[in-house]
C-alpha cells in the first residue's frame, strides 16, 4: 500500500492513509530511520513491520504515570476481599495488574472500586445482624 504513487500529498499523508502511522509514530519512525529510507516504499515497508527500537532504560519512577506492584489478585476473594485480612477491601491501583493507562485503566479501577464497595457494604451489613 505504501508503494502507490503519493500524487502531490505530503508523506505524512501518504503514511497515514495508507499505513495508519502518523502523530506519534510517525515521529518515532523519523527519529529511527535514516532519511532515505523515507524515498524506499519497499524498504520503508519493512521497517515498519520490524522497526530497529533500542531502549535504553526505563524512565524515573516519579516520571511514572503508573507503575506494576500491589496486591496480588491471588490473595483476594472474588469480592477483591483480603483473605488473610477479612473486611479489607482492594481496588484500582491497589491491585498488581497491568493495564494500558488511560480509559482503560481508569473504567478497571471505577468497575473494581465499585465491587470492592459494595462487596464491603454487604460484609458489613451482615455482620450487623
């Protein structure tokens, strides 16, 4: 797709088009490839497919928008109750989980907030009887 003749468009264009790269991948794309791979549709193509990323470190942890770790899902109950500390209730970023950050993150932690909560207003609610 990327080797049909662009006309009088920009490559930017052409990328998004017909690669769906722009915005931030295209700038990634940019800043690892040298210039005339740009000018090969063929070569460009293959590194899409297997772009050359060399990480060198992960950044600061108070760079972190969030960070693995907390409780593990194995010590909780299906109402996210501790289970070495009955009535203790986990949710959210409390929990050791990977999630992409953002809506999904967020929708996770409002649905297990929301269990956790009604779990701990049933289990005290029967403990009040």
């Amino acid at each position: 797709d990327i080797s049909r003749p662009r006309g009088k468009h920009s490559l930017a264009k052409h990328l998004h088009r017909h690669a769906g790269i722009d915005g931030a991948k295209a700038a990634l794309l940019h800043e690892v490839l040298e210039r005339d791979v740009f000018n090969d549709a063929a070569r460009l193509a293959a590194a899409i497919k297997a772009l050359p990323l060399r990480l060198l470190r992960p950044r600061p942890l108070d760079e972190a928008i969030s960070s693995a770790g907390g409780v593990r899902l194995e010590d909780l109950d299906e109402q996210l109750m501790l289970r070495k500390l009955p009535g203790v209730f986990c949710a959210g970023e409390m929990l050791d989980w990977e999630a992409p950050t953002g809506g999904y993150l967020l929708s996770a932690s409002f649905a297990s907030g929301r269990l956790a909560g009604a779990a701990a207003a049933n289990w005290i609610n029967t403990r009040q009887r």
